[in-house]
C-alpha cells in the first residue's frame, strides 16, 4: 500500500516537467515570433514598402463629359470634398443640370449638389484644374481633346475615363489625347463600374494606370473614397485593350440572351473573350495579368451580365431581330461596342491573332449574318486544346 503514498508525489513531478515544459515551448513560440517579426521588419527595410499618401487637401477637378459616367463621377468626386466643374459640349444639357440638379434621362434620381459648378464654357472649365476627368463617348475623344489643347498647361493631369479604339489608325484613347495635347501626363481609369450603381454609392472598384507611380497614388486618393476602391497598374495599354474589347464581347453575350440561349452559353462567351482580349492584348505588348484584373475579366463579367449594360442591351436586342441601327436607336445612348468592333477586327488582322467571336460579331453587324449562324458557326469550329501551353505527359 506504501506504494499509493507516491501517487501524489509522482502526480507533483509530472506536473512540474509538464509546466517545464510549457515555459520552454512558450519561451521557443515568443522567441521565433519576435525573430520572425525582426525578419519582417529587416525585409520591409530592403523593399521599402510604400504607403499610399492620403490626399489631405482639396483638389480643383474639371470632368468633361456630363454623360451618365461623367455625372456619376463628378458627384462621387464632389462627395469626396473636392472642388468640381462638370462641362457639356451641350447647352441645352447644361441649362438641365443647372435647373433640375439630375441627368433626368441618364442617371434618373441622383442628385447633384448645389456646390458643383455646370458649365459649358471649356476654356472656363481649364483653368488651372489639378486633375482633368475626360468622360466623352469614344467616338468624340479625339474631337474633344483637339478642342481641349489650347487650354491645357503643360503636365496637366488628363484621366481618360472612355473605353475604344479608333477605327482608321487602331489608337487607344490615351494615345489619342496625347497625339491631340502632347503637353499632357495621360492616365487612364477602368474597371467594373456602371455609372447608375456609381451613382447611388453602391460599392465599386476601378484601376488607375500611369506612366509614373506618383501620378497614380496621387489619383487613387483622389478617387479613393468608402465606396469607391481603386487600386493601380502601370499597365495603361492593357487596361485600355480590356476596357474596349471587352464591348464587343458584350454584344456577342446580349445576342445570345436575345436568341434565348442559358447560361452556359454566356459562360463560354466570357471565358473564350477574354482568352481572346488576352492573346491580342499580350502580342501588343500589354501584361497578361492586367486581362486577369478588374479592367479584364472583372470589367468583362459585369458588361456581359449586367442589366446596366447598354452593349449586352444592344446585343440582346439584335438577337431578338433588330438591325444594328434599330438597337442603337433604342438603347439611346452611345454603343461604344459597335465603334470598336471593326477595329478589334483590324487589330486581329494586323497582328495576325485569332480572334473568331469578334470576327462573327463583325459579320452580325455588318454583313447582317443572322445571329444564329454566327454562334453556329463558333460551335462547328475545328477542335482545338484549350491550353496548348501545357505539356502532356
């Protein structure tokens, strides 16, 4: 029974090797985590991991363009605490705005306030700005920068907002506006944003590119606000190739809606264009991740799928029957899609990429191939691999 005595004693040393124990465990878990976080800090110090400067002042902004996208835009900017002057090319658009404080045809129930500056005077809407928002359709980018240049001081700010490729020379929009105002520092704003949910403040994020990584922080914190993230690239061409072909994608995925076609079809169309955008992209010179992105794939989705969209509309009216014109007319605003096909067609050509949904978009719209041939005809294509890139075993 001598042997029971023990018990307690025994008990007593196996709890005091087992709290032995603990302490070293605990001391080797602290000492490898203060040494982990000295590592942290030493590599932070070899990268120099940048902050972001918050914008703490005011800034004077000009937008061009009271369109839904530009209306949308200045109030989130005014709401910012900025200084705003929104232009129209348009009297009879300005006098509206000024009187009614809403783009009653184009962002119906959001209001403006009071504090922003309408105007219609360009050279007025120049003066000195800190940032100028160009927000005109792309089929008037070129005309309104022409317009602009004798205005703009040198290494004035210049964000285009429009998404497109010119027809006759196959340019970006931020090629354009710096053919038009060399003097400028172009920058480019993108990404899956419809003007009505900007409007409303419901939560959004873009992508910024510039050629210098100070001019986009700058405008990230001046766009940055609760419900509105923006994130940046210095991948302005790849941004500016997803936000334009990604259009014509969109009609292809509306027809397929108006054919009454599920969603399986809309998924393919999305997949297969943006492999399509990235192949393009990416033999221009552009980044394959940047197609992978919110200005690629995220801007893409949106278009195709969204009841917003006035591409995926134009197209799901062409696939109930309507000619190209007719859609148009009836979506009554600018279908930048139809502007940009042919020249994504003539990108294609030149750089000699396959592209076969924007080449039967081409043939829907312009030699009035019915929409049902068309996908018929993407369908009964030659097989191919989906990832010729990787090995087989």
């Amino acid at each position: 029974m001598a042997w029971m005595l023990l018990i307690p004693w025994k008990c007593m040393w196996l709890w005091g090797c087992l709290q032995r124990w603990l302490f070293f465990a605990t001391e080797q878990i602290l000492c490898g985590w203060q040494k982990a976080q000295r590592t942290v800090f030493i590599l932070g110090k070899k990268i120099k991991i940048r902050k972001v400067k918050k914008v703490e002042k005011m800034a004077k902004v000009s937008v061009l363009g009271a369109g839904s996208w530009g209306t949308a835009l200045s109030l989130l900017l005014c709401k910012n605490g900025h200084e705003v002057t929104l232009w129209s090319a348009l009297e009879d658009e300005v006098r509206m705005l000024c009187e009614k404080r809403e783009h009653e045809s184009k962002l119906p129930g959001v209001r403006l306030p009071e504090d922003m500056k309408i105007t219609a005077d360009l050279e007025d809407s120049l003066q000195d700005p800190d940032v100028a928002v160009l927000a005109v359709p792309s089929p008037f980018t070129r005309s309104t920068a022409h317009r602009m240049a004798p205005f703009v001081k040198k290494g004035q700010i210049i964000v285009n907002v429009a998404k497109g490729v010119e027809e006759h020379t196959l340019m970006t929009l931020s090629e354009i506006i710096s053919e038009e105002i060399p003097q400028a520092d172009v920058c480019v704003l993108s990404g899956p944003s419809h003007a009505e949910e900007v409007g409303k403040g419901l939560p959004t994020t873009c992508v910024v590119s510039a050629e210098k990584r100070e001019t986009a922080e700058y405008l990230q914190g001046i766009f940055m606000s609760p419900v509105f993230r923006v994130y940046t690239t210095p991948d302005i061409l790849g941004v500016e190739l997803g936000g334009a072909l990604k259009n014509v994608i969109a009609l292809a995925a509306g027809t397929a809606d108006g054919l009454g076609y599920g969603d399986n079809t809309k998924a393919a169309l999305i997949t297969r264009g943006i492999a399509e955008i990235s192949r393009l992209g990416t033999k221009m010179g552009a980044r394959a991740e940047t197609f992978y992105g919110l200005s690629g794939i995220g801007d893409l989705i949106v278009t195709c799928a969204s009841v917003h969209s006035r591409n995926r509309k134009a197209g799901y009216l062409m696939g109930k029957g309507y000619t190209m014109q007719e859609a148009m007319d009836e979506v009554k605003m600018v279908v930048e899609g139809v502007y940009s096909a042919r020249a994504a067609k003539s990108l294609a050509e030149k750089y000699q990429v396959e592209m076969p949904i924007i080449e039967e978009v081409n043939k829907v719209l312009f030699e009035d191939k019915p929409a049902a041939d068309a996908v018929r005809d993407l369908m009964l294509r030659d097989k191919k691999v989906e990832t010729p890139m990787l090995p087989w075993q």
